[in-house]
C-alpha cells in the first residue's frame, strides 16, 4: 500500500505556515504540474496530490484536524463523518464512550452531507467571472414521501421505546461509580418514528440518487484553488434538519499568451532590431483588444512595460491589476544579401558591445521570474 506524503512537505511548508503561504505555494505548483500545461508522466497525479494538500491545509477546520491525527483524521472525516471529538457533548460524554461500552451519539435529526466537486474555468471566465452549468449527482428527498419513508396514507408512528426521542438512556454502575449512557434506539434506529408501510418510490430510503443541473455564478476574478460554497446545494439530512452544502473547487486553465501574478497579468512580446534601435510603436495584444504601445529607442532585451489597469479584477474590490508586456529582441536567422549587406555597414559605424554581466540570481526561470529581475534587478521598467 502506497504511503501518503505529508500535506505540508507535498506544498513544501512547514507546519508553521500561514494561510497566504499556502495559497502561493499552491499556486506556484499547480501552475508547474497543471496538466494542461505539463505533459511529463506522473504531472497529472501530482498535481491530483498537490490539489489534495492545498483542500486540507487551506480549510481551517480540516487543517486542525490533519494536524492533530494525520491522514487517518482526514480521511475519516471525508469518509464517514469525522469531526474530532465535536459529537462529544463534554468530558463526561467522552468518559461514558470509554468506560459505558458504547459510544455517545449525536442528539437530534443529522444534518445532510456535504459535497464536493472540482470545477474547471477558462482563464477568461476567471478574469471576467462567468454562468457556469454543472451537474450534480446525490441523494435527494423523495418528492412522494416527502423524505418520511412512509407511503403518504400511513404516516410513520412514534417509537414506544425511545418515546420519538430516537435515543435510549440506561444507568450503569462500575468501579467508577454510577454512570448514564445515552444510545441510540435500537428499534427505530434513533428515528423517533417507525415506519409501517414503506414508501413504494424509494423502497422506505427517504431519498433518491437523483442527477441535478445548477448554474453558478463565477466572480471576477477568482483564483486557482479558490473554494466556492453554494449552501443548501449538498444532500439532504433527516426530516427537519439542514441540507447541506455543496464545495466547488476552481481549477484555472492556463492561457497561451497571458500568465496571472496575483492580480496583473504578463505577456511577452517580440520586437526586431530596428524596433528596439531606433523606437516604435507596437499594438499588444489584451484580454479585450489590442492597445498600442510606445518602445522607446535604444530599448533593450527584458524591458518591461506596464499598461495600467489591463489586469485581472480584485476579486474583493474589484480594482484592476495591470498588464506587463516584457520584450524580447528578435535576432533574425536568416538574412537576404540585401540585409546582410546593410547590417555589415552598420557594424563598421557601432562600437563594440559591452561585457557580459551576471545578475547573480542562479537561474530562476519562467516569465515571471524573468519580470520580477526586470522590475527588481538592472532591467528598466517602462
């Protein structure tokens, strides 16, 4: 059996960290492994373990318990309900679970079950917000029994041994002296009622698997990894208590152009000698239409340009972030006797160029590794 890795050491964190380090740490990583965007094996499963950390250790609750009982803690919650000791009233309910031989149960009608999904967004109904239609499948109350379990002329009735309180009181006496244990009734399974004839469209469940179309509102711009919560969208729980609700973890798709930094977004863009020589106007391509830009002369590789306001919105706020356009120089590969011809006499009027120098910075990659040594480093800011 496959052992599971330690959320913490999965996202690369230590036990400390906080709620905005776990949110960029995530970030940075599913932006690495995305399968849309790494096709390398194993990218796929561990963008599957990396998204798993991040639920976890990103929910407050499911964090704390994680942090007290492992994985075991987790997986019982998901699985069957576990909540640490939350269904214990007090110390003496948790005395009488240990020393009474059964354990204490929860008092009244059980709350319906969450649920969980992953959606997935285009980039641009991340920036923009969006209508989304999903499909969900779970229990539902049964529409002829209206979640009784009983056919509609034969109401349930009320247990005689619990009394329709669901739950059964005995008093027993040890070593410790005498102790009250509360369980659950037996004969109506901590109901309250008893059903006399079963509901002949559900079988006397109370509930159907039913497959259910739901359209959700996307705000402007949400995050990857952002959880969306649509209460009362979860399954139903017994007569007269809550549903519960329903989980939409986001998932972003990557853009062939643009990439996000929290609320500004990155392009990088092409330009030729004569354009960085001598200065141009260009049109950059946005997320809405193209604006133009002025490179001024003498602009070289790694420059950075900012275009206010062409970013994403705060998904708060909504104030917008900005568009960084990083340019790169173009060396053409090929040159016509004509070009070779006149770049030649260039040469001969230039002066040699510079050495080369190192910004120290040992190889951090990517395009935004690229910008923050532009903004940051020796490289101008437009």
């Amino acid at each position: 059996m496959t052992t599971k890795r330690d959320y913490y050491e999965v996202l690369g964190l230590p036990k400390d960290a906080t709620a905005e380090d776990i949110k960029k740490a995530y970030r940075r990583l599913a932006l690495e492994f995305h399968p849309d965007r790494n096709k390398t094996p194993g990218a796929s499963e561990k963008f599957k373990e990396i998204t798993e950390a991040y639920q976890v250790l990103n929910d407050t609750e499911k964090r704390a318990t994680y942090d007290r009982f492992g994985h075991v803690g987790t997986h019982a919650q998901a699985g069957a309900g576990f909540s640490g000791f939350e269904n214990f009233g007090g110390f003496g309910d948790i005395f009488d679970a240990f020393f009474g031989g059964e354990a204490a149960t929860r008092r009244g009608p059980r709350p319906g079950r969450d649920l969980e999904m992953h959606i997935t967004l285009e980039f641009e109904e991340a920036v923009f917000g969006a209508e989304k239609k999903i499909e969900v499948e779970r229990e539902e109350a049964c529409e002829r029994c209206t979640g009784t379990r009983s056919e509609p002329d034969h109401p349930p009735v009320r247990c005689s041994t619990c009394g329709g309180s669901g739950q059964v009181r005995r008093v027993q006496r040890n070593i410790f002296g005498q102790f009250a244990q509360i369980s659950t009734c037996s004969t109506c399974n901590g109901l309250g009622r008893i059903v006399q004839v079963a509901c002949k469209d559900c079988g006397g469940r109370g509930r159907k698997r039913e497959r259910r179309s739901l359209f959700v509102n996307v705000p402007a711009g949400i995050e990857e990894g952002t959880r969306i919560r649509l209460s009362g969208e979860g399954e139903p729980g017994d007569p007269g208590s809550p549903q519960g609700d329903l989980y939409l973890y986001v998932t972003v798709k990557p853009h062939e152009l643009f990439e996000r930094e929290e609320n500004d977004l990155l392009i990088e863009m092409g330009i030729n000698l004569a354009q960085a020589a001598l200065g141009a106007t260009v049109e950059v391509p946005t997320l809405k239409a193209s604006k133009a830009v002025k490179i001024p002369p003498g602009t070289q590789s790694g420059a950075v340009f900012r275009i206010r306001g062409e970013g994403v919105p705060d998904i708060n706020s909504g104030r917008r972030g900005d568009l960084l356009v990083r340019v790169e120089v173009a060396v053409p590969e090929k040159l016509s006797a004509r070009q070779r011809q006149l770049l030649e006499q260039l040469s001969e009027t230039l002066e040699p160029s510079a050495a080369a120098r190192s910004n120290g910075r040992g190889g951090k990659g990517g395009l935004f590794g690229k910008i923050r040594d532009a903004i940051y480093g020796e490289a101008s800011d437009g």
